[in-house]
C-alpha cells in the first residue's frame, strides 16, 4: 500500500504535493503513477493528517482535497485505492466515487461513519488508537498493551458484524505510533503473530514513524533503511506464523517507499524459495 498524504502538514511528506498553498494534482498524479509503477497494489489517500499534534480538518476541507484526486486516480489508473479517512460523508463519496476500501485510524468510532462504511459495502481496516492525534502521545498508558490493542479491535470488529459488514471485509492495524510509546511499539511489533492470531488480515505501518527515529537517532527525512527492514520484519514474523498456524488471513504494508520495499521483499521471498527448495 502507497501512501498518498494529500495534507499540507501530513509528518513525513506533509505538503511535498503542494504549490505553495494548493494542491498540485498533476505533481499528485505523478506521484501515483511512480508508485503503481514500482509495484503498489493500493493508493491509500488520505486528506486529514494523524500525525502528533495534528489538529483536525473540517469535512468540507476532506472532501475538497479528497475526491478530485479519488476521480482523477480512477479516469487515469487501473488502481486498488483505499481512503483513509474516519468522516461518515467522506466515506459516503469515496464510495459512490470507486474507492476499494476504507482505512480508518479511528475504527469507525466518529458519528455514523460504522454506519455508512456498513451501507458502502466496502472492506474497512480498523486501527487503534488510544485518545486522539492532538493528544495521542501525551503521556499513552497500558496495563497490558498486547491484550488491550487486540481486546479494542475485536469490540470493534464486533461492532463491525453487528452493523452488517461481512467478516471477510475487515481488517485490522495495531496502530503504531498512534498513542503509543517506544517500548509499547515495540511489544505490539513482536506479538504480531498474535494479532494474526485473530483470524483477520492485518494492515501495519511503521513507515518513517517516530519509533525508527528513536531507535536509530535519525530525522524522518533519513528512515529509509530503517522503514524498509521493519517491512521485512513485519512479513517474517507473519510468515513464521503462519507456517504454525493456519489463521492467519494475510498482510498489507503500507508504506512511503514502495520501490525499496518491493525490492526487499522480493529479495527476502526468493531467498527463502531457496532455501526451501533445498
């Protein structure tokens, strides 16, 4: 999964799609074309930034930076795009518009969006978050941080069957960085196997985040490498699982640099085909 922040104040690339104070949308279609190119799967577009700190954007703003691109992303591409968005019309007009899926740092917790992500038909990934961006990394606090991320998702995922949205159209995503500290990253990263445990495919995005640049002193613009071997991380640990056990439903990375991604894991896939067939 690409990401396409088209915020002006997104952490990593806030703005980069930007001419001055508006959006480029031919620079925005560039953009997408190079990472359908270097092997994305799924544009994820998202147009209220969730970083630290964000304040929120009306739903007027959302939708004005959201649907040109949706519209023009469908006229010029043959493309899987996902909105990331937790606003109940935002989900309404991706969906009347083409959009695949909904992607949901929220879980579908804001006022009527469980409802019209049930009436869009669409599979939704479900996130956690302990409080909300403004305040998110205020001082995050768990008793058993593995236990309470996973109980969260799965009330919501109920939430989810109750409302009529198919089993099969759900995903979830621990959350990291999203109110969470560097050691609370960390547990959640390794009990990966335990939130495939759940049965349901898992979105993870560590991508540029704050917990690369903690580990390896380095400013977002410098977490390539460091984004890149957590990618390959996430995917071993998966595949460790699910070589044990057959619930697991499958992974979806979402990331900046989709063309270094592609090429390690493809240089991890066929390294371990190898060693397989020996």
């Amino acid at each position: 999964m690409g990401i396409l922040n088209i915020t002006p104040d997104s952490f990593s690339d806030g703005g980069q799609l930007y001419s001055g104070s508006v959006l480029d949308l031919d620079k925005t279609f560039h953009a997408v074309a190079q990472m359908l190119t270097d092997g994305a799967d799924i544009i994820d577009i998202g147009g209220e930034s969730t970083r630290p700190g964000a304040t929120a954007v009306s739903q007027q703003q959302e939708l004005d930076r959201v649907m040109p691109v949706l519209q023009g992303i469908k006229q010029r591409f043959d493309a899987l795009i996902s909105v990331d968005t937790s606003t109940a019309q935002v989900i309404r007009e991706a969906a009347s518009g083409g959009a695949h899926m909904i992607n949901d740092v929220r879980a579908l917790q804001r006022e009527g969006a469980l409802e019209a992500a049930a009436q869009s038909r669409l599979p939704v990934c479900l996130m956690h978050m302990q409080n909300q961006p403004n305040n998110m990394q205020a001082s995050p606090s768990y008793s058993d941080v593995v236990a309470e991320v996973i109980e969260f998702l799965l009330q919501r995922k109920q939430a989810c069957l109750e409302a009529g949205i198919a089993s099969d159209q759900i995903l979830l995503d621990p959350g990291f960085g999203f109110g969470k500290t560097l050691e609370q990253n960390l547990t959640l990263f390794n009990a990966l196997d335990q939130f495939a445990d759940t049965g349901y495919p898992l979105l993870v995005g560590v991508s540029r985040k704050t917990m690369i640049g903690q580990l390896l002193d380095l400013d977002v613009d410098q977490r390539l490498i460091g984004s890149v071997t957590m990618a390959v991380l996430a995917a071993q640990l998966l595949a460790q699982n699910a070589l044990q056990n057959t619930t697991g439903q499958g992974l979806i990375l979402r990331v900046h640099d989709v063309l270094e991604t592609v090429q390690a894991l493809t240089l991890w896939q066929n390294v371990n085909k190898f060693k397989c067939e020996k």
